[in-house]
C-alpha cells in the first residue's frame, strides 16, 4: 500500500537563510524527511509549489484538492502551513474524496533544532495507514476531524472545536 505525500510548504519545509536572516523556501525538505523518518512502506513524494500558507489562495486550495482526486493511493499525507491549514481541510472534507487524507504541519522549520516537523510527520503518516477514509488535521500527537478542529494561536497548538 502506498502512501501518497503532498508538499504544500508551510513553517515545515521554510529554510534559513543566513546571508538576509529571513526564511524562505528553496526545495522541499521531505525527501530528507522520509529518509530520516526511516519509512520503509511505499512513498509517493509529489511537491506542489511551496507557499506559506497565508499566502495560499482558494486556486491553491484547488490544486491541492484536484491532487488528492487525481492520486491514485487511497492514502495521503499533507505538509501544510498551519495557519490555514483547517481551511484546506474544509475544502478537502467537503469534496467527500473517499480517501483518508492527513494535513500535518509544525511550528518550527524542520531544518531549525527543536523542530517538531519530523514528529509530526511520522505521526501523521503512520496514522494515514490505519484511519477511516475522511480528512483529519495529525499535529503534536492528536488526531482531529476536519470539522471539528481550530489552531489556538495563543498557545501554539491545535484543539478541537
């Protein structure tokens, strides 16, 4: 079983750059990810343009939902940025795909120590595997249906709703 894995950029894959001290995006980092993450089940890596996700568009929210449609795994993980990351998996949840899709994301740059990104990830991927086709938001350990999840910006964490 394969799973399918979508970059959508977000604080996950963004990359310091030590000449402006700003950070950016380049390539993503989930190549390294998964490497690092040692997953040995199928990975189907696919890098959809990287953007912040509140830069992100309802036409980038499209093309996100028409490469979850078009996938042929029934099984698909979502690095995605976090601020918006409930909205895309409204747009996801809506669209009734009849695939178990997982939007995960972090806080920190995966390339920044203390990061939580390759948690985060190798949680959401393996809860990929064993949930019921619907969206769900995997952050820090919990698992939320798309319906029923917000961002506490206060905090720094998810909760539901």
């Amino acid at each position: 079983m394969t799973t399918r894995v979508i970059a959508t950029g977000g604080t996950f894959d963004k990359h310091y750059d030590e000449i402006s001290g700003n950070l950016g995006f380049t390539n993503s980092s989930l190549a390294a990810v998964i490497g690092r993450s040692r997953i040995t089940a199928p990975v189907q890596l696919e890098e959809l343009p990287l953007l912040d996700s509140l830069d992100m568009q309802d036409m980038d929210r499209q093309r996100i939902l028409s490469s979850c449609r078009q996938a042929a795994e029934q099984h698909i993980v979502i690095v995605h940025g976090t601020d918006t990351m409930r909205d895309t998996a409204e747009v996801l949840g809506r669209a009734g795909l009849g695939k178990t899709v997982v939007l995960t994301g972090a806080m920190i740059p995966y390339e920044i120590a203390n990061s939580d990104a390759l948690f985060n990830f190798g949680f959401a991927f393996g809860v990929a595997q064993t949930l019921a086709p619907d969206v769900y938001v995997a952050m820090n350990g919990q698992v939320f249906k798309w319906d029923a999840v917000h961002k506490d910006k206060a905090a720094g964490v998810f909760r539901r709703c």
